[in-house]
C-alpha cells in the first residue's frame, strides 16, 4: 500500500483543482491577457504542484521509509537513497 493512499481523495482534489488553473493558464494565453497576470498565475500552478510534491515526500517518508527503516539492511538503504533521489529532483524543479 502507498503512504498517501489514505489521502488519495484529498489529492485527486487537488490535483483536479491544479488541472483547472493550468486550463485557465492557457485561456488567458488564448485570449493574449496580459503577461504578468499570466505569469501569476503559473506561480500559482507551480507552487501548488510544489505542495502536492511535499505532501507526497512526507507521506512517503512516513510510510515507506520507515517502513523500511524497520526491516533494516539493503531495504532500508535503498529506500533512503530512493528519497533522497527524489528530494534532488524536487530541488532541481
């Protein structure tokens, strides 16, 4: 079982909400509104997507690597690296 699968109503609703701004985004491109209220609005995607992601990060955290943690040796290291592989991506976003 995924650590957010007890959450995973809440992010769908999110998600969806996140899909209808992006929508928005390109309604506003269609109709040549002006750039920095478009760009605004891309902040506003992008920091949504940003707390999907840490929502997700710590689920998994919680769940997962500790999981993991408990069972010990190559599990557990792997796991760990596997997060922290994931933190890089989200940095590098």
């Amino acid at each position: 079982m995924n650590g957010y699968t007890q959450d995973k109503d809440a992010y769908l609703k999110r998600m969806r909400r996140i899909e209808g701004q992006v929508r928005g985004i390109a309604k506003m491109i269609e109709n040549d509104e002006y750039c920095i209220d478009v760009l605004t609005q891309v902040s506003a995607v992008t920091k949504a997507l940003q707390a999907v992601a840490l929502g997700l990060m710590d689920e998994h955290l919680r769940h997962c690597v500790m999981e993991a943690a408990e069972v010990g040796g190559q599990v557990a290291e792997d796991k760990v690296a596997e997060a922290s592989a994931a933190v890089a991506r989200l940095v590098k976003s």
